[in-house]
C-alpha cells in the first residue's frame, strides 16, 4: 500500500510509529532513522517510519569547515540533501514509510523562494538533483500535508495553527499557487501556509484541528510537529501538542523521535514518556 499521493494520509492501526522531524539534508540521522526501522523490523514489529517534513536544504559550502560552523546548529553536519531524497524515494517504495510536506520541500513545487543557507535554497538543491529534478518533484506532491492515525496522534510539519474543517476538505487543498506569497503572509494564506510555517499555536488552535482529524467519534489525542527547533528535543504545549527535533539545530545526545504503538488509543501528550515513547536518536551520545 502506498500512503502518497493524497493530502491526508491514514497511518495503519497496528504496528510501531518511527516519527521524526527535519533532517535538513543530514545523511547521517536519516540513515539512523533507517536503522532504528530495521531494527523494529527484525524484532517482527511492523514498522511505519514519518517523515514531518523538511528533509532537504542543508548548511551550505561555506560551512563545510567545523571551525566555521556556529553552536546553534548543534552537531556539525555536510548538507546531502540530493543523496538523501533521491535514496528516500527508492527505499520507500517498498518499505511502510511516508513524508509529509515541510515548508522546503513546498519551494520546489509552488510554494516561496525559501532562504537559509543560500538565497534560493530550492534552485541550488535543483542543481545538484540534475536528471532525478523532475522525478523528485513529482514525488515531493505526492506527500501529504498530514498524517492521521486511530492512536489520536496527528502530524503536521509546523504548529496546528489553521485547520479544514474535516478530512474531505483537506483532501481538496493544493499545494500550488503560492510562489508569489511573501514569507509573512504564509501563516495567514490559508491551512497550507499555516501548517507549513507556524510556529506556534494556541491550544483552541489544536483542539480545533483535532476535532477535524478525528477518524473515530472522538477527537484525536495531540499533535506532533516540528519546523521549530527545541534544543531539549522536544516541549510539550499544553495537553494538546508536542514539538520534537530529531535532526537540524541539534547536538547528538539531543535529538529525539518518537515512537508509538499504533494499536494504542493515546489520550495526551501527557501519556509520552522519556525512554519509551521519546526516545533518542543516539542513545549512547556523550554530552
């Protein structure tokens, strides 16, 4: 089963959860990531691996020297960002695993020019994809802008800020038409521009989109997201949200995903723990 090609995707209701958030063209903790669902794997417990988003535009050349790289961005790290997606696109073609849009991955297929590392941070990731461009693109509008489980837990990319009513409607949404909006008035551009730019949002905000996330009588559990970065790895918001960093902005010893029992119904943030539903992503880093 493939679970692109649709704004909403429906996670299965059995198996373990692998989510993680913002890789930014780190090869390394993606590979990590890999590992950790093979492991699952081997030990017979169906994994399902999440990406929220954000897995391409990585520091640029004039960082490659560690001596130039500042604290903020955590571990030093060499942006892979082309190996990366081109690598994801083959392995989950048979592997349960799915991306959901991150605000980066927008800039290639009608959202705005991003700027972090270079002016135009889609055109240089384009360059360097060469004959996989197009290819890598219509995989990019596959991903859904959500994912929805039966364990109450909801994923977007960045904070529950916006919401569509219900599914239907999040499966009329497009991605395209957003080029010429400025950065400022993404979060006020409508569902997409929300979850894919918000860093914040009330608990109203959430409670409202798990209202319209449900796939039972009763409204989903909390939110994951990431886009921001939390430098504990990740701060629970109220009942409602967690936002967790796996990846980008981190030191190692720092970075969590999260793994869930998808045959558990989870009622708050509150029932994920350190060690078992948080866990880190390098277990023996040293601080």
């Amino acid at each position: 089963m493939s679970w692109f090609g649709s704004m909403v995707a429906r996670l299965p209701s059995a198996g373990v959860l692998i989510a993680a958030t913002d890789l930014q063209g780190n090869l390394r903790d993606y590979r990590a990531l890999k590992e950790v669902y093979e492991d699952e794997e081997e030990q017979g417990n169906e994994p399902f691996l999440l990406l929220c988003g954000d897995l391409v535009h990585g520091p640029g050349p004039g960082l490659a020297d560690p001596r130039a790289w500042p604290e903020h961005l955590g571990t030093h790290y060499l942006d892979r960002s082309a190996e990366l997606v081109i690598d994801f696109e083959e392995w989950s073609q048979d592997r349960r695993a799915i991306a959901i849009m991150g605000n980066h991955e927008h800039a290639h297929i009608g959202g705005p020019r991003v700027s972090k590392f270079h002016f135009d941070e889609a055109a240089v990731l384009d360059a360097s994809l060469g004959t996989h461009k197009a290819r890598i693109h219509d995989f990019m509008r596959s991903w859904p802008l959500i994912a929805v489980s039966a364990a109450g837990a909801v994923f977007t990319h960045g904070a529950p800020k916006l919401t569509e009513p219900d599914l239907e409607a999040f499966e009329k949404l497009r991605y395209d038409g957003f080029d010429e909006i400025g950065l400022n008035d993404m979060y006020s551009s409508g569902t997409v521009g929300a979850l894919l730019w918000a860093r914040g949002a009330t608990p109203d905000d959430a409670r409202a989109l798990l209202a319209a996330t449900t796939l039972d009588d009763e409204p989903a559990a909390f939110v994951g997201f990431g886009h921001d970065v939390v430098p504990e790895g990740y701060e629970k918001v109220g009942a409602e949200q967690i936002c967790f960093s796996t990846s980008f902005g981190l030191f190692d010893p720092d970075k969590v995903y999260l793994r869930l029992d998808l045959s558990n119904r989870y009622e708050s943030v509150n029932d994920l723990r350190d060690g078992v539903e948080i866990r880190p992503l390098y277990p023996d880093a040293k601080r």
